[in-house]
C-alpha cells in the first residue's frame, strides 16, 4: 500500500532539539526501504511530506511512532492511501536535480 504522509510542526522551537534525532529517524527509514520519497515544506521547519509503502496503516502508523517528534507530539501527521494515477518521464529527472540542491 502507498501512503502519503503530511507532517505539521506547529511550534519548531519546541521541535527544535530533536530535529537532529529526527532527520536521522528519516533517513533510517528510507535506507530501510520505508519512505520511498520525503522532504520539507518551506519554509524550513514547518513540515514535510513522504511517501511510504507499507503493508498496511497500522503498520505505517507503528514505524512512525518512533520517530522522536511523533513520539513527543511535537507534529501533527494526516496519513492517506494514495493510488497512482500518471507521471511525466522527466519529472523524476527534475526530482533527481532537486535533491541535490
């Protein structure tokens, strides 16, 4: 199942301190094959997105609750089951040049 998570950060000073824990929750999860796409909102802080794949929502929902500011409350996440429809061919080419920047 494809998920689309949307992450809200309603205060980044209390967040703050475990945005490092946090960016590594993140990239753990994607080495691990969890998070097939992710990144932040700008401006900076306020949020991100991902996309995930996971068997099923609680399964999704278990890996989340370890991340440090899930676990804290410090973020509101909306989890939604999302079904591709089509993608332009260059798109992951300006996906690819995006995330080097």
């Amino acid at each position: 199942m494809l998920l689309l998570l949307n992450v809200a950060i309603p205060s980044l000073p209390e967040a703050k301190p475990y945005l490092e824990a946090h960016m590594q929750f993140l990239n753990t999860q994607f080495e691990r094959g969890f998070f097939k796409w992710f990144g932040a909102y700008l401006p900076a802080g306020s949020g991100g997105f991902a996309v995930i794949e996971a068997p099923d929502l609680n399964a999704a929902q278990e890996v989340l609750s370890q991340d440090p500011l899930t676990a804290r409350k410090l973020c509101v996440n909306e989890l939604r089951e999302i079904k591709s429809g089509r993608i332009q061919g260059e798109f992951f080419a300006t996906l690819a040049q995006a995330s080097k920047a």
